[in-house]
C-alpha cells in the first residue's frame, strides 16, 4: 500500500509541469495574464491530472519508463 502511494505521488510531480503549462495556456488570455474562469477544457486537463494518469501508471507501469536504452559516448571508451 505505501508503494502504491509513493507511485502516484511520484507521478503527481513528473506530469505537474505539463499540467501548470497546458491549464495556464487554456485559460490566460492572449495579454498574458491569468483568469480562472473553468471550461470543459480545464475540467478535461484537471480530471487527467487527478484520476486519470495516476490511474493509467498504475495499471501500465511500463509507460512510465524510457524504452530506449542510452549510453554516454564517455563510458564507452
């Protein structure tokens, strides 16, 4: 159970840049400044942020990692 905390607390923090800047792109106004007024918009933006993508890393946890591997040039040598 407290993994399963510590798992979507973590995906709370990766996705909340995304969401500051994809819910103040839907709501400032062309001038720049920001009004909270709620469209179907944000209310789409909010629900993914809250119940959505925590719900969907854990039932895909895979999604939540690179696929691809890297390796630095340095280490190589």
């Amino acid at each position: 159970m407290k993994k399963a905390f510590s798992l979507i607390g973590s995906d709370y923090i990766r996705c909340a840049i995304f969401f500051v800047i994809a819910f103040y792109a839907v709501t400032a106004d062309p001038s720049g400044r920001f009004h909270l007024h709620w469209t179907l918009t944000n209310l789409y933006l909010t629900s993914a942020y809250f119940f959505g993508h925590p719900l969907l890393m854990c039932l895909l946890p895979r999604l939540a990692h690179n696929p691809f591997r890297m390796t630095s040039v340095a280490s190589r040598a």
